[in-house]
C-alpha cells in the first residue's frame, strides 16, 4: 500500500480541488455536496448536455479513455476520483506514476474492471461468492452447469456475466439452456459462468474509506430489483437479524481494507433462504443502493465519498430517520417528467424528489424520490406512487421492457 | 395584484430555468436546491470568485444596477428572483414591463428597500411595529427622544436606522445621546428615527408563498445576536408559547398576502419582556435565520423558494429533527477555514458544515454549522465549538470588534 500521496492542502490555506471524471448524474450529486463544504469540483464531461455538466462550474471536454485529456484535467486537482469504473488501468497508472492522487487507486479499481479477477480475489480472502468458472464456449458452459454448485443446486439455469462492461447497457444474462448460452456467446464479449443462486433478496452495504485507514458503514439495506434493475432501496433491510447486520458491516469494512479502496465501496449481496450472504457485485464510487443518504443519513454518500478522498474525517452514517425508502424514477415514453412533477409535490408535500436533467429513455435512470418515516409500508407506497407516475404518469408500475438475449438476473 | 406572468413552463416538457440575480452564499445554497429539482439556474455574478459564481455552471457577469445586464441575464430564464434587495425599482420595472416573470415583485420588494415605506404600510395594516419618524437633523431627533413611546419608555436611546441600505454593512445605529445622532447624520444617509424597544430575544418567522396563493410557515425561530449580528439560530424557539407561536406564524403569512409577496419571506420580530411581539425586518428571499432547514426541515428554505417562484406546490416545513441550532462562522484574522475544518469534523461527526467560499474578513459571515438533536443545550454547545473554531482556531468566542458610530442593536 502507498498513501504517500495522500492530499494534504488543507494545511495550505485554500480550498481543495476535486476532479470526478465522468458527469453522470452521480457527479451531479456529488457537485451538489461539494458545494456545501467549500470544495471547488471539477467534472470531465463529453458534452455540455450531460447531467454534471448541466450544473457544475468547473466542467472540462474530453475522453476519459484519452491519456492527454485525463492530464489535462487532472493538473490542478487535489484528488482525481470517479463517477464511472471505466477509465482503463493504462490510463489509471499514467495519472498515479504523474503524481496525481487518484482515489480509488488503479489497483482498487481493477477489482470493479475485471470481475473474474474480483471473484478470484474475494475467495482467496475467503469471502462467501458464488461459484464462477472462465468460459470460451457453450460447452464449458454446458460442464459448468453439469459440475456441483457451492450454494444453489448444479444444473441450469446458469448466469454468464461479461468480465468487463457489457453491451446493451447489460451484462449479465441467466440463460435456461445451451440455446441462450450461444446466443450470448455470439456477441464475442468474454464473459465467465456463475452459479444461479436461488436468492430470496438483494442486501447491499455501503462503506467509506479514508487513507488514514478511517471507514465507516451505513446501515445495511435491501435492494429491490425489477428486470435486472434496482427500483427501490429499503433503509435499514427489514427484518435482517442484528447479527447478520453487523457481519455484513464488517464485510464491507473488510472488504474496503483488503481491495485497499479509498472513497465508497458498495458491496451488493445475495442473501439466501438459509440467511447465507454472497457478494455478487462491487462498486468503488457512490452508489444507486446510497441515494437515500442524501436525506435519510446524517452525512450523504457524495459528502462521505469527498470527505474519504480528502482524508477528512469521516461523518455519521447514522440515519436521519427511522425508515428511508428511495425509488428509482425508470424513464417510460413521456419524456416530460417536470410536466409531472406538480401532482407529484402536490401529493406528497415531504418526499423528496431527485432528477438528474437526462434525457427520458425506457428504461433508463433519470431520477429518483425518498420517503422518510416510520413505517415502512406507507413509505414503499408512497415512494412507489411518486416514481410510477414521474415515469409514466400513472400511480402504477410501468410495462416490462422487451427481452433480449437470456433473461436479466 | 396581477400574477398573469405566472411561470406555466412546466408543461412545456422542459427543465424550468431560474435566473438569480446576485451570486453570494444565498445565490450558492440555492443552487445546490436546484440541483436535485432538475432545475437550469443562472446566477447574475459582479466577478468569477463570488461565492455563487464559483459553483454555477451558468453564471452571467453583469452588473445588477444596469438595465441592459439585467435584460440580456433575464433572456430565456423563465423566472427571474433575486439574492439581495438591491436592485433599482426602475431596473426591476423595465423587467417587468418586458415581460419577465420576476418574483417577489418589484412593488413588494419596495418594502425590503424603503424601510420607512415597509413601517407606514405595516402600520396601514395594524401590524405592531416600534414606533418611528423621519428625521433630518439632531434637533428631530431630540424632538422624537422627548415623545412618547409605543412600547418601550420616551427617551434616549434611541435607533437610527437607514432608509435603505447603509454604510460600512450597517444600517442601524442605537445612539445614547445627540453627539451619537450627531456623528451618524454627519454621513449624510437619509435615516429615519425609530423607538428602542427593549427587547428579551429576537424570534423570527419564515413563510413561502406561491402565485397560486398558497402559503406554508416554518417553525418560528429565536435568533441570537452579538453586535447586531446574527451569530445563532435555535429551532424552534424554546420557551414560546404555542398560541404566540401559531399567531406568529399567522402574521408571517398574512403579511406575504398582504405585500403580495411571492417567494420566501423572513420576518424579524422583537419579543418583548411582556411576550409583545413587534416587527422589526423584513426581507423577500433565503435568509439567515432560515439556514437550519437545509438538514433541518423537510424542505430546506432554498428548495422552498425555487418551488415557490416556480409556483409549484410548496414542500413540508417540518422539522426534520426535535431541535436544531445553526451558528454563524463570523470570519476572524486567519483566512484558512479549511486549515481547521479537520479540528471541527473530527470533533463532531454528526455537525453540519456549509462553507461558503468567501474570502475571510472580520465580522463577515462565512459558513454555518448546523446541529440536529433534543437537548437545546448540547446543540448550542456543539455549532457554538464549532463556528468559534472555524474562525479563530479556538473553541472561544471571538473578541468583540471595534466599534464604529452609535453602537450596534
């Protein structure tokens, strides 16, 4: 480990400079804490309509896969962090070996990369991960699904998942038969064979990390997926026992310590109806699954992710609320949502509404409402009500997008 | 009153776009309100390192006293409001005249610039108020010491307060004798005279109000002063009754419908040691004693006037937590507030920082902090450590500064 670089120019008298590449809408989020602490945030952008941009002072144009324009962007800042996993390592290692403080580091961020090197990682640390095998062909995967599961039962159905990225904006495809194997092998993307666990839920677990070594844990929550997509995040996860609460805590806070990351972690796990925990996925930046934060915890994911990369202090992950429920809003067809947004702040003068100023696609992600309170049925409802009709202008859920090659998970 | 221009934008299936005139820390925090609405705003900045201009993707340099800057910020903002008072009554005309929707309007905004207009219209309307005259010289003001007064005893001392705006930041002076008039006049100012009230505590009450006439009052608060500066806010105020409590907040909203206020309205009150309640200060946008809402009530003060200018349903004032203290970080002689902000989030995790980006001066208000909980007294406790600390390096009050003409309120 090498933290040599941590920032240290708060000493300097001056306010602290932080570069996201990427101006998604979870730059957008983060501008947004930036501004409260005094910290001048910069975003790198493609273009001036994306959701970041929209609103930070500071956005600079370029290609974050360009080594050039990553410099560029980078020369001034204190710390270089990401609203994307995407950048790749030569890039990553060409700003370290400047002397640029990128958080999470390069090495961190392969394990977000490469999947297949995150599962080989996490069982050599002994963290409990669905079985994976490399695979080239239908039959690898045809033995794979022949050989014994270490959780769920061998057979079918089984997950391909691509090591890296995706297309399609998916990467992950559960396939019944050989017949959808070769339709996703087809496409050339190399991905790997998992086994299909039987889960009962989703949990999630959001931790941060400074280079002091400092992490914290919010409350574990539980993520509620629609078509391979999360539509809704319960905070805390009801009825998890306060023991499983804690070892997840702890896995996350391990799991940070071990993959070295600085910044967030968000850990998404699989919990089985024996009460196993698996992880299934790691992201190293805020996180879908911490949006309710924003007004449900004393201190933000965007603030705790800041404060981590600056070697602040880190702030209480304690909930400012019993019970926090945050929806997704997915687009639908209408691509007005402020035409919307009226019945819905009309309706619910309390929840809190989120959007990120994207284009409505189906599908895609362009908002989110958190509802604070107690009781955790009339909160899904009401968070429910909100996000159906911000999407579709109905109080009901949208239709389901059409299938493509295997099914989402 | 004529609300034709009432912004109808939203059924145009677009982001509503907001342009602020004025770029301080006001113009700052409502940005980041902005933000989670899907909100374009634009900010009227004098130069690129003000407080809001650092922040703000679309900032426009002008100057607010000019007609043609004002028209061509004004172009393609569907809604125009403001972070001070101190644009001219023809400049705001000639935006009207134009054809801007421009909230609070000119004819209210009269009465944040024209003090004595605001005292003869709140007395028009029976509101309780000190007493006041216009004054010219030393011989008005002894004339007006000798008469009776409404509240508080005839006699010395007796508030000079400016007609609008002020000198050296001041606008009011409590002076002890005719000398004290003598050297206030001598500034040439036009003032007026008003009755020192003498007052237990300052309370102050927070209303919004939409063009649809729809209104919401948040909690009155107390405000807590050191040499006529506003240095704590305590919400809600301890020890008001519930009945003075609701008829406050009843003042405060009949007063935005009768100036026709649209937007936020602040309204500073004197409590007097016989539980009277008097007027003191108006003011039509975000303001200091409402700066607690942004963790401390559902719908923070800056999300509240963007709703209401937009005249879109106004959020819950509810409070978020029992009790909440905000205190001032009154700038002292180091100019690093980051060099300390490690000190204070260490100290206390759960605190709230806003920092402003602002330049440290004397006196001059910098950031806040914010404290969320139950018990009053460790709230005070903890913001007061805190904004102390952020200015001087030491958990101490600073020391009082030099005292100019009169003394302060």
């Amino acid at each position: 480990m090498n933290h040599q670089h941590t920032y240290e120019g708060a000493a300097a008298g001056r306010q602290p400079v932080v570069g996201m590449v990427g101006a998604g809408q979870l730059a957008r989020m983060t501008a947004a804490a930036a501004v409260g602490l005094g910290i001048r945030f910069r975003v790198l952008a493609a273009a001036a309509d994306e959701s970041a941009a929209q609103v930070v002072a500071d956005t600079v144009f370029g290609d974050y896969r360009s080594t050039d324009d990553l410099m560029a962007f980078a020369a001034g800042c204190d710390v270089i962090t990401f609203d994307h996993e995407h950048v790749p390592q030569a890039q990553l290692a060409a700003l370290e070996q400047a002397g640029h403080v990128v958080w999470p580091s390069a090495a961190a961020l392969r394990f977000t990369q490469d999947k297949l090197a995150m599962r080989g990682r996490l069982t050599e640390l002994g963290v409990p991960c669905p079985r994976v095998e490399p695979v080239e062909s239908v039959a690898d995967v045809v033995a794979f699904a022949g050989s014994a599961g270490s959780v769920g039962s061998a057979g079918w159905p089984v997950v391909l998942k691509a090591v890296s990225g995706g297309y399609d904006g998916r990467g992950v495809w559960v396939c019944d038969d050989a017949a959808a194997v070769a339709e996703v092998l087809a496409h050339g993307l190399p991905v790997f064979a998992e086994e299909y666990v039987p889960f009962e839920r989703e949990l999630a677990i959001l931790v941060a990390r400074s280079p002091s070594g400092h992490g914290v844990a919010y409350p574990v929550v539980e993520s509620v997926q629609r078509d391979g997509i999360c539509v809704e995040v319960l905070a805390p996860a009801p009825r998890l026992s306060a023991g499983t609460a804690v070892a997840v805590q702890r896995l996350g806070l391990e799991l940070a310590r071990d993959l070295d990351v600085i910044g967030l972690l968000a850990v998404e796990l699989f919990e089985t109806r024996h009460g196993e925990v698996l992880v299934n996925e790691l992201a190293m930046r805020p996180h879908n699954t911490g949006h309710w934060t924003i007004e449900g915890a004393r201190t933000s994911q965007f603030e705790q992710h800041l404060r981590a990369i600056l070697n602040w202090p880190l702030g209480s992950p304690a909930m400012a609320a019993p019970t926090a429920v945050m929806a997704n809003v997915l687009g639908a067809t209408d691509p007005d949502l402020h035409g919307k947004l009226n019945h819905v702040l009309a309706a619910d003068t309390a929840l809190k509404v989120q959007l990120y100023g994207k284009p409505v696609r189906p599908g895609r992600k362009v908002g989110h409402v958190t509802a604070l309170g107690t009781d955790l049925a009339s909160l899904r409802d009401r968070a429910a009500r909100a996000s159906n009709y911000l999407a579709t202008g109905s109080e009901e859920p949208a239709a389901e997008p059409a299938a493509g090659a295997g099914r989402p998970l």
